[in-house]
C-alpha cells in the first residue's frame, strides 16, 4: 500500500477528530501568527536603526585622545610600537587603555593626510565637539555641538540631505547654526530664530538657524547641534585644533580593521562604527534572544498539544492499527500515519498562522503610532515584509510538529497485531 493510502487514513483520522484537531491547528495558527509578527516589528525596527546609522555615523571616528596598549610588557604610545612587527590587526580594543584627559588635535592637517592615505580610506573630515547649552527665550536645553566644515562632513556622512534648510550658511556666517529638528521644536525655534549657545568651556555665541537636521534617530534630533568648524573651535577653547576626525569607507564592515589602523597610524583613541554603537547592537541581541524564548514557547507548547493529540488517538484507533496490521501494512506504514497526521496539523497551521500575520503586519505598517517611538522618528510601525519572517516560523512550527508526532507513532507501530485482535473487544 502507497503513501496516497497512509495519507487517506491520516486525514480520516484527523477529521473524526475535528474538534480535536481544530484546536490543535487553533494552537500551532496562534504561534506562527505572533513569532512571524514580532519578528517582522523587530527586524523591521532594528533593520530600520541600522540603516539609519549607516547614514549618519561616520565609518571611523579618531579622536583627539592618545591610547595606550599594554600587551605582554610592551607598551605602545603616539602610534609608534616598541615592537615594529606587531601588525595593527592584532590590537584588542578591550585592552586598550585610554588617557584620562582627552586634549585638542594641533597640526591636524598633517594627520588628515595620513588617515588619507590609509588603503579603502575614501574621504576624511574633521570637527570640534562639545557640550553646550541651548538657550531661546525662556527655554533652555542641553545639546552636543559639532562645529565642522559643511562640504567635508557631507563627504563622510549624508549630512546635506538630511539638512532642511540653507546647510551652506554654516561655511558663509560664523553665526550660523543647525539644530537638530526635535531640539528645535523644544526650544520653539524657526529658521531665522535667534539663540545663545553657551559652551562647557565658558565661551557664548548668538546664533541664527539656518536649518534643522532630521536624521530620524529621535536621540540625536533631540540632542545634536551644528555650527561652523571656526565657531565651533571658539566655543571650546580650541584655536587652532580640532576635536577628532571621521573617516567614510566604502564597506562599513571593515571598519573595525580601519579603526585599528588608523589608530596605528596616528596613535589617537580610534572607533569603528561598530565599537560607538555596541550597547545598541547588546540591546538588539537580547531583545532577539528574549523574543524567540518567549515566542518559541507558545509553539512548543502547541507541540505538546499534538503529541498529546496523537497519543490519544493510537489509543483510540488501537483496534484500527490492529485490522492494519493484519492486512499488511507493516510496523514502519502504521508510523508514518501518524507522522503525516503531525506533519499535516504543522501545514494547515503554518499556513492560517501565515495568512493572519500577512494581514496584520500589512495593518500596522499603515497605522499611525501617534507618536515618535523611543528609537526612530515614524509616523507607522516598521514592518519589515521580507518572506524571511515567515519563512522562520514556519520551518520552527513544522520542525515541532513532525518531533511531536514521532513518539506516538513509535507508539503505534509496536503494536502487535494479534493481541490487539485477541484482546479486542
């Protein structure tokens, strides 16, 4: 006898069952249904961060810091190592131990030749950075000033097109300044407002904003701020040098390497794009970890369903498997009708579990939130509609579905026949 028998005979036992069997499928449908939709807003969201960054974080950052590195003895200091053979690939930023007062960058013409020169090194800008104060009218709020050449920095990063506003008034007016869009709207503040910046360095500009920076990072529209290199050198007390260096790459995943060298090269405190965003990356691991245990055991206990849905029908079709038996099908055919009957409670479930997710997901990447996120700036959940999130639990819910089902049919098939006959009732 075929498979088109085993499965005739699966089916019928799953449908004399059907109330059973529906709320089997109820439980397999629900589980698919919420990993396929959590993993569509969690990808989506953080797929959505990482993005973001790309466009706004600069591939390596060199600070204006000397790093020290004690490695077996040696201790390295102003790029130059005590040992010439050691290759910049083997420095461990773990133990890389930095200087307690981070100073201006002098002569940081010369160093930007050099980080020009480092190989995939595509462009390089430099900036003056601190903390200020933000003051229009009454209110007042705390910010992080950049003060960089607009032309290098857009080399770097995509600066001017996330700029709404005149970003050329930065190079033409030293009283120019860019808020970042959501520090602007706190502070009230429309192009053409008038603002004090005070630097943490004790020195005061009057501003006028010539535009707004929506990056779609809601921590750094809320907190960022842009004025001109030379304004920016004035507020912090640093004439004549600069704060540290931003490096573009073409392949942002090298970065971690090109940090290593640069910092071999210059002997300034490097950071890859990686390295500054690694509590976001910690946050995204855990929240991934956290989803899958939690999700993942809504449909291990619908597995536990089907096993113990299997279970009680081997005992019910116990005289069944007998009359099989006996008109030859044998021990290994007995199994695999109750494999199939698994098999196909994890189909039908994975499928309604897909239909419900692909309508929800569709609903929430239209509905307004009514608010900006904790994360990024958006008007609609972001989904992310790739087939990977559902192609994920599916193959977790029939993987559960065909393990549930290989206990009871190891069960059934060690029936033997003439005892279920003999003892038949």
């Amino acid at each position: 006898m075929g498979f088109r028998f085993i499965f005739f005979v699966a089916q019928r036992h799953l449908l004399a069952r059907l109330r059973a069997t529906s709320l089997i499928l109820l439980g397999v449908g629900v589980g698919v249904f919420v990993m396929t939709v959590m993993q569509s807003m969690m990808f989506g969201l953080q797929g959505r961060i990482l993005d973001t960054l790309l466009t706004i974080t600069p591939s390596v950052l060199v600070r204006g810091r000397e790093r020290g590195v004690v490695d077996e003895g040696r201790v390295y200091r102003s790029g130059a190592p005590a040992v010439e053979s050691l290759a910049p690939t083997l420095y461990d930023q773990s133990r890389l131990k930095p200087m307690e007062k981070e100073k201006g960058i002098r002569g940081y013409r010369e160093t930007i030749q050099r980080l020009a020169e480092l190989p995939t090194v595509s462009a390089v800008a430099v900036w003056a950075q601190g903390r200020g104060l933000v003051r229009s009218g009454t209110r007042a709020r705390a910010a992080n000033v950049f003060g960089v050449d607009a032309t290098d920095y857009d080399r770097v990063i995509e600066f001017k097109s996330k700029v709404v506003g005149d970003l050329d008034a930065l190079s033409r007016r030293r009283d120019s300044v860019i808020l970042g869009a959501m520090l602007a709207e706190e502070l009230g503040a429309v192009i053409g407002s008038r603002v004090r910046l005070e630097g943490d360095a004790g020195q005061v500009q009057n501003l006028r904003v010539v535009g707004f920076f929506k990056s779609g990072m809601v921590v750094v529209d809320r907190t960022q701020a842009f004025v001109g290199l030379s304004t920016g050198q004035t507020l912090f007390n640093l004439s004549g040098a600069v704060s540290g260096f931003a490096l573009r790459i073409p392949n942002p995943d090298s970065a971690p390497a090109v940090a290593r060298q640069a910092e071999f090269t210059t002997g300034l405190e490097s950071q890859s794009w990686q390295e500054a965003n690694a509590n976001f990356f910690n946050i995204m691991r855990q929240q991934n970890s956290t989803t899958f245990g939690t999700v993942g055991l809504t449909i291990l206990v619908a597995g536990f369903g089907i096993a113990n849905s299997l279970i009680s029908a081997v005992l019910e079709k116990r005289r069944d498997i007998g009359i099989l038996r006996a008109l030859g099908l044998t021990a290994r055919s007995i199994a695999l009708i109750f494999v199939v009957e698994g098999v196909l409670i994890g189909i039908v479930g994975a499928v309604l579990g897909m239909l419900g997710a692909a309508w929800m997901i569709d609903l929430l990447s239209h509905t307004r939130m009514g608010g900006r996120g904790g994360f990024v700036v958006s008007d609609t959940f972001t989904m992310l509609k790739e087939p990977s999130v559902y192609i994920t639990s599916t193959v977790f819910a029939l993987a559960m579905s065909l393990i549930s089902s290989l206990l009871p049919a190891a069960r059934a098939a060690r029936y033997d026949p003439v005892e279920i006959i003999r003892t038949a009732r």
